[in-house]
C-alpha cells in the first residue's frame, strides 16, 4: 500500500513538472507575440506618419511630383494593410 501511495505521488509529481512546462512555454511564446505586436503597432504608426506627411507635403507640388508621391503613398498603405493583417 505504501509503495502505492509513493508511486502515484511520483506520478502526480511528474505531472505537475510537465504542466509547469507547458506553461513555462506558453508564457514566454505569449510575451514574444506581445512584443511582436508592440513592435508592429509601432511600425504601423510610423507609417501613418510617414503617409500623413507625405499628403501634407505634396499639396503645394506640382501635378508630375503629386503623381509620384501618390504612387508612394499607395505603396505605403498597402505596406500598412498588410502589417495590420499580420496582427
């Protein structure tokens, strides 16, 4: 009976480790996505300035310099929509 007992502790003792693991590892896999997500968001805002000063910058341009910096700026929304895909 005895033996019993410390065999099912062992049991239940290996368990507890292997949950702790898992969790161990879905943790730091959850940090690194947040992280991720942070760094994204950053980006995204980066580039909605970047679009934002463009716009600003090329209302006073002339129509040649108007039509490149729209090409630009449909560039740089696509390059945003994807990044916000990816989140």
């Amino acid at each position: 009976m005895r033996q019993l007992l410390i065999e099912k502790d062992g049991v239940t003792s290996k368990q507890k480790n292997e949950w702790a693991e898992i969790y161990g590892n879905m943790k730091r896999e959850t940090d690194g996505l947040k992280r991720d997500v942070r760094m994204l968001n950053k980006e995204n805002e980066r580039l909605v300035k970047q679009i934002e000063t463009t716009r600003s910058g090329s209302q006073g341009a002339n129509l040649r310099h108007t039509t490149n910096t729209n090409a630009n700026d449909i560039g740089v929304e696509k390059r945003l929509k994807k990044r916000e895909l990816e989140c």
